[in-house]
C-alpha cells in the first residue's frame, strides 16, 4: 500500500533561513508526488508536482522538491524563508488502481520568526 | 468566480438540524472530491464522484449524504450531526476523471462547528 510519511508536525525558522520540509514516501511502483500549502482559513494550494519528467521539481513562491528513488523522499525547500511562507505544508502520494486517490501526510506546520 | 468556491464558509448546527454544504468547480473538471479536515489529523477523503457518479465512499456514516447533481455542483447533506463531525469539510476537483497522478485543486472549506 502507498504512504507518505512528513518527519516532524512542527518546523521553526528564522527569516532568511533555508526552509527543509520532509516527506518519505512509500509506492512499489514510480509514483505521482504533491506537495500542498494551507494558509490559516484557506483550502489547499498546489506548491508543485512531481510526474517522473525530472528529478528537481520547482514550484510556486521559490520552493522547490527534488524526488530521491534511493531514499524514497520528496523534501521541499526554499533557500531564503519568508515570514509570509507561514502556513501547513502537506505532501501527498497519488495511489495506483484507486482513480485520482490522494493519500495525504499528516501535514507540517512552518513558523517563521522574524 | 473562479476556481473552485465553497459555501457556506462557516457553518454552526445543533445534533438535530438538517443543512447543506455546496461546492461549484469553474474549472471544467470531471471529478469532485469531499474531504474531511480534523485537528491533528491527516485530510480524510470521504467521497469522489467522476463523471456525476460515486466511484468512492470511505466507510462514512450515512448521516453524511452527498449529492452531485452535474460535473460543475456537488453537495454534502448533513443530518443528526455528532460534535465529533466539528471540523472543516473541503472541496476538491480534478480534471481527468478518478484517474492517477490528477492534480486536486481544492475550495476554501467550510468550516462546521456541531453543538
């Protein structure tokens, strides 16, 4: 079965630092990988999406994730962090045989101190 | 309106109201999902509808009815509610179909308080 696994509910940075969110995955097969960002009283935003066409994937408002096969991980990050980047990240799995199924983390949540 | 709107954005009912979320996709999509959000808990996909018809129920409670009457509207009827239902509720839409690897593009949520 697909998982997706976010190591730590809760990441602190000062602004201007890097920003280093993780997400490991589980799929016997290639999978499609997500990433999602919620600001507070909002739905999800789509930050970007991994589909197999390159290794390093690069989204929305400076993120990037780059998708490692030998260490099944998807981690996001941002070099220079942004008060404004506070919000819950979530990544995601697309799960095979079960149409447009998404199986999402347990999400993380990004302070960012000025 | 753009994107995918969801009404009402707040909702608060008692354990014996009836009410309705509602979720309108302009995107031209031919999927639409319903997600349940609790604190500290992961997203929870409750049902998926493609093409107008349920490909997917997650084991929900029958006090949770949906309804998708065309590929652009989809409702979620609530009856005798638990306070344990208290959470935000969101809406989702896809372009594809239920196939794998569609991007989800997701409403605002409702937010629904049962006393």
């Amino acid at each position: 079965a697909q998982s997706v696994t976010q190591l730590g509910s809760h990441v602190s940075v000062s602004e201007g630092a890097l920003v280093l969110l993780r997400c490991n995955y589980s799929s016997s097969v290639p999978p499609y990988l997500f990433w999602y960002v919620q600001y507070p009283n909002q739905g999800l935003q789509l930050l970007l999406k991994y589909t197999s066409a390159a290794t390093l994937v690069k989204g929305i408002n400076g993120f990037e994730a780059e998708f490692k096969k030998s260490e099944t991980s998807f981690h996001l990050t941002k070099p220079s962090a942004h008060m404004s980047d506070a919000a819950e990240y979530f990544c995601a799995v697309s799960v095979y045989n079960q149409g447009g199924k998404l199986i999402f983390g347990q999400g993380t949540e990004l302070s960012v101190k000025p | 309106e753009t994107g995918v709107t969801q009404t009402p954005r707040h909702l608060v009912m008692g354990m014996t109201n009836k009410k309705s979320l509602k979720c309108e996709q302009h995107l031209g999509h031919n999927a639409m999902y319903w997600y349940k959000q609790s604190a500290k808990k992961p997203l929870e996909l409750m049902f998926v509808y493609s093409l107008e018809e349920r490909v997917e129920n997650n084991s929900v409670p029958s006090r949770f009815s949906p309804e998708c009457p065309n590929s652009s509207h989809l409702f979620l009827h609530l009856h005798t509610l638990q306070p344990e239902d208290s959470a935000l509720y969101l809406c989702a839409s896809s372009q594809g179909g239920d196939r794998v690897g569609e991007t989800q593009y997701f409403g605002p949520g409702t937010r629904l308080l049962v006393l």
